[in-house]
C-alpha cells in the first residue's frame, strides 16, 4: 500500500475511534528503569492495581468487567487476572483474536497513539513516524488531542 492509502486507513479508524463510547487508561513504564525482569512485572501489577482501586466508582456502575486479551505475554495475562479477580466480583476473561475484535484493535490504537506521544515530547520519533504523520503538529492536533479526549 503507498503511504497516502495507509494514511486514509488510519484517519477512516479514526474517525470510528472517536464515535466510539469508550474510556481507556494506559499504563507506560521505561524498561530501563526496571533492575530485572521480576521489577518490571512488579510495577506494572502495582500501576495497574493502582488504577484498579482509584477507579473502582467507574467499574462498579457495571454487572459484569469483561477482559479481552490475546495472550500475547504470560505475564500480562497472569497481572490482569490477579488484579482483576482480587479487586471486582463478576470478571470474565476472554482469548481473542485481534482480527475479530474491532474494541481489541481501538485498544491497540490508543497504546500506539499513546507511545507515539512519549516518544514524540522526547523528541525520538522515528523517520518513518515523521514522514506518516507529516509534523509532530499532526499527530498532536489531529489524533492525540481526540483520544485524550476518552482518557480515564
């Protein structure tokens, strides 16, 4: 696909994301801040557990969390599971294939967009992320601005 076709498929997503009613958080923790593996699991359980209990008014409005992942990483499935199990009654954890899944694809998107973000105010972004999105303005104004729109 040229770039331009690429282009049109991302503001086409878009502009699906933004009529989308969903919150999302992100969690975003430097690998190299971390001693060793095992810190790296321990921070992202604490963060994510963190975010679990502060927002417990928001998840108790619903019958029933349901938790899609695709079980890319052990680790990452056994965090949500023992988060999640701990600190809400009725969970239901799914295995799913991104394909399938247009919220699991709107989810990827955010955390795109959100290490798009982080590596944009370092000042890091790759050349091919400068060409796609022309000027770091692009990416600010016309995709970050939207989507922080639906943090939680």
């Amino acid at each position: 696909m040229t770039l331009d076709d690429r282009r049109d498929l991302l503001y086409t997503f878009h502009h699906f994301v933004r009529k989308v009613p969903i919150r999302y958080h992100t969690i975003a923790i430097k690998k190299k801040e971390c001693r060793h593996h095992d810190d790296l699991v321990s921070r992202l359980s604490k963060e994510l557990n963190q975010f679990a209990l502060s927002h417990l008014e928001y998840f108790q409005r619903y019958n029933q969390i349901v938790v899609y992942y695709d079980n890319g990483q052990q680790e990452i499935k056994n965090i949500l599971n023992t988060v999640f199990s701990i600190n809400f009654t009725v969970v239901d954890f799914r295995v799913v294939d991104p394909r399938d899944y247009r919220l699991f694809q709107v989810s990827d998107y955010f955390c795109s967009l959100e290490l798009l973000y982080i590596k944009m105010q370092k000042g890091t972004l790759a050349k091919t992320e400068r060409l796609f999105f022309y000027k770091p303005q692009e990416l600010k104004k016309q995709f970050l601005k939207e989507i922080h729109k639906k943090h939680l």
